[in-house]
C-alpha cells in the first residue's frame, strides 16, 4: 500500500545580513606609512586649513584605507554638506544637502551605499534604492526634527483635518513619510506647497521652516511643533550683535532658523542655496547661519572668503566619523533596512518630491 504524502508547512528561507552577502573582511595594517602619505598627500592639500599637519597621520591611514576598501567592495559614499571635512573632501563620492542626496541615490552605481548622514537620509535612500544594501555607520545618528512625528502623529492630523494635503519635511521617518501625500526639503518647499489647489496645506513637522513657507505663499499653512536642535539656538539678536561689530559680513541663513533670523539675513536658502549663494557673490565676510562644518567645506574651494563661525554643532552628523566608516566597510554595518508594510507608500512620497516640476 503506498504511503501518503506528507505536506510539511514551508519554511521561508532567513533573510541573509549584509555581512554574509559580502563577507566580512580583516582590518587591513593603519599605519602611516611611507606609501600612504605619497598617495593621500593630494587629499591633504584640500584640508590642510583644517587639519594640523601634526594630526594627519592619524587620518591618512583611514581614508587610504577607506578609499581602497569602497572600491573592492563596490560601495559609494554619499555625505551630507555637515559632514566634515576629513569626510567630505577626502572619502565622498557624492556630496550635497537632503535634495541632491536623494535625487543622486537614484542613479547610484553601486551595490552598497554608505550614508554619511543621519538615519532618515539612510531611510531614504534604502526607499530609493530597495535592491541595494545601505550602509549607516552609527544607528544612533538620529535627528530632532525626525524624532518629533510619528506615523501615528499623522494619521490624527489627518482625522482632524480631513481633505487637508500633508507635506512632510524629508528630515523624517520612513513611517512618517508613509502616511504624507509628498515630500519636500528646504530647498523646493515652497513650490511643493503650490503644487496643490488647496487653501490650505499641513507642512510638516519643522515649525520654522513651515512659518516660513507661509511667508511666501497666499496659502494657509498649518504647522507642527518640531525644530532643529541646531538652526533653534540662531537667534535674531545674536546676528545684529555680529552686523553691529562688523556691517560688511554677509548673513546667510537656513530656513529651519525662526523667521525673526531669515528677517536680519541677507539671504536664506537650503544648504545647496547657501552655498550657491557664496559662490557666486564672493563676499568678503560672511556668517553661515548653520551647522559648523559646511564653512570648512565650503572654505576649501573660497579661500579668499572669510567665514566668521558661530559654531553650532550637530552632535548626530559628528556620529559619524573615519572609524566608524572603516568599519561600516569591513564588516558591512550597520545596515538599513524599511518594513514592506510602509516601504511602498514612503518611496511614493519620496518620489512624488524628486519628480515635481518646478
């Protein structure tokens, strides 16, 4: 008599780490040799203005290391404009503010991404780029304005304000940004805004930058509570004091600032504006209203412009560091993953942002 068949329940094969994909390597020798100083010494001539010549053995061996190891791996290092300097000039592929990161994520070349960020551009471009392993050297590198929302936040947004259009601020969760119609960044936030036909818009969750959207359009806009832990601390007095000492230097400001800033500025714009702002106009003094380090990498192509630094710092971007990059190569740490359950309606927004036509 034959048996009968047995039907075992299927088992769905474990999701392999980005260290069993790629392997794990051996750290590779991090003295400063001979060899690494002649073949960093043309990466050291870009930050020499910022790094003691006494200290650059402690980071040529890291970034020869680091620039061998991304391409044996066949990884691509994209670095936010906070990133410093040693990072920025010496171990980028791709440099820029939330915008240009995420527009460039998705024409990357490579299997592995390292984000050298925060953990929401990391969300980002893992969106983007949901084939591709994405790469964070330090979970912790988290930010104010993404840890105000949640998901949850939203959905009660929307019941209290039912047909309203969200627009969310791209420095949020992937869970936030599931539950928004589109995303925008500081740079193309107002013309997000007038995208839709509503009176009425929910931008969402930086406060400033939302005050001062509604200041440049005929629109109501509602907001919500969130700051940046960095552009909060500019005040406007602080800048008159500056003006007052010296009248020439320039102010240029970030529109996450309260508008009480953007109104004693001479300019305001996302970081990219900031920057194409000093390029073109060559001031001979000017004041970054900012996170510290985007001077010193600007400074690196205008030597001739004096940047006066009131140096707040972001104590999530200066998470990262050489080490940790190394690392993150290595042994393929720490990756980003999003649930499939939100991935889909995050990425929608995401892309909605990339595509809108200004």
């Amino acid at each position: 008599m034959a048996m009968e068949a047995q039907h075992l329940p299927q088992t769905r094969p474990a999701i392999r780490t980005a260290a069993e994909r790629f392997g794990v390597w051996e750290r590779p020798d991090l003295t400063y040799s001979p060899a690494v100083a002649k073949e960093t010494e043309h990466l050291y001539e870009r930050v020499r203005d910022f790094i003691p010549a006494i200290e650059w053995p402690i980071f040529a061996p890291y970034i020869h290391a680091i620039n061998r190891l991304k391409k044996e791996r066949g990884a691509v290092i994209l670095a936010h404009n906070y990133q410093t300097p040693e990072i920025f000039h010496c171990v980028a592929d791709i440099k820029g503010d939330s915008l240009q990161l995420a527009r460039d994520a998705v024409s990357v070349d490579a299997e592995i991404i390292v984000q050298c960020g925060v953990h929401f551009m990391a969300e980002t471009s893992k969106l983007l780029n949901p084939q591709k392993t994405v790469l964070i050297p330090d979970g912790r590198a988290g930010c104010s304005l993404s840890e105000s929302i949640t998901g949850a936040d939203v959905r009660l947004l929307r019941e209290r304000y039912p047909g309203v259009p969200v627009v969310t601020y791209v420095n949020t969760s992937a869970d936030v940004k599931a539950e928004t119609d589109i995303c925008c960044t500081s740079a193309n936030a107002v013309d997000v805004v007038n995208s839709f036909d509503s009176d009425t818009v929910l931008c969402i969750p930086d406060e400033y930058l939302a005050m001062n959207v509604a200041n440049q359009t005929h629109k109501k806009i509602l907001t919500w509570k969130g700051h940046c832990e960095v552009h909060e601390r500019f005040t406007a007095d602080e800048l008159l004091e500056y003006k007052k000492a010296d009248p020439r230097i320039e102010i240029v400001a970030h529109p996450e600032c309260h508008p009480s800033v953007l109104a004693v500025s001479d300019f305001a714009g996302s970081t990219k504006g900031m920057i194409d702002y000093v390029k073109t106009n060559r001031p001979a003094r000017v004041l970054l209203v900012t996170e510290c380090s985007m001077a010193s990498n600007i400074q690196v192509e205008l030597p001739e412009v004096d940047f006066v630094k009131p140096c707040n710092l972001c104590p999530h971007m200066k998470r990262i560091t050489l080490p940790k990059i190394l690392d993150s190569l290595l042994f393929m740490t720490e990756e980003v993953t999003v649930d499939p359950a939100i991935a889909d309606r995050a990425r929608l927004a995401v892309e909605r942002m990339i595509n809108l036509k200004n």
